[in-house]
C-alpha cells in the first residue's frame, strides 16, 4: 500500500473522529444554561464527562489532522 494512502485513511478517520466529536457540547450546553448549572452539573456528571471526553476526542483528532498531513503538504 502506498504511503500516502496510509496517511489519507489515517487523516479521513481522524476527520470523522473529529467531526463526531463536535456533538459534545450538545450535551452540555442545556446544563450550563441552567442558572443552577453547578447542582445540574453534579446531577448529571456522567453526561458533563461524556461530553467533555467528546472535546477532547476532538481536539487530539484536530491536531493529529494537522500532523499528519504535514509531511504530505511540506512537500507541495
């Protein structure tokens, strides 16, 4: 298998991963809208977690997106 197509599939599932990630504030934001968001917090902590893993998932398949196609776009 060529080298680039190995860094696209990476790249094109880092961009899914990244793109599923985005739904995490859809979780979170009804509960911090709330004017007692930090007993909503505590009352609903697995979702605040969940989605919070959401970002982060997010925000590492953002970066290895970057990095990743680095090599490919150096060489343009």
């Amino acid at each position: 298998m060529n080298t680039n197509r190995k860094t696209a599939i990476t790249v094109g599932v880092l961009f899914l991963l990244g793109f599923a990630g985005g739904f995490g504030p859809v979780f979170v934001k009804p509960i911090l809208d709330d004017p007692n968001y930090l007993v909503k917090i505590f009352e609903n902590k697995n979702l605040v977690m969940g989605g919070a893993l959401a970002q982060l998932i997010m925000a590492l398949a953002c970066a290895g997106i970057a990095i990743g196609l680095y090599p490919i776009l150096k060489k343009a």
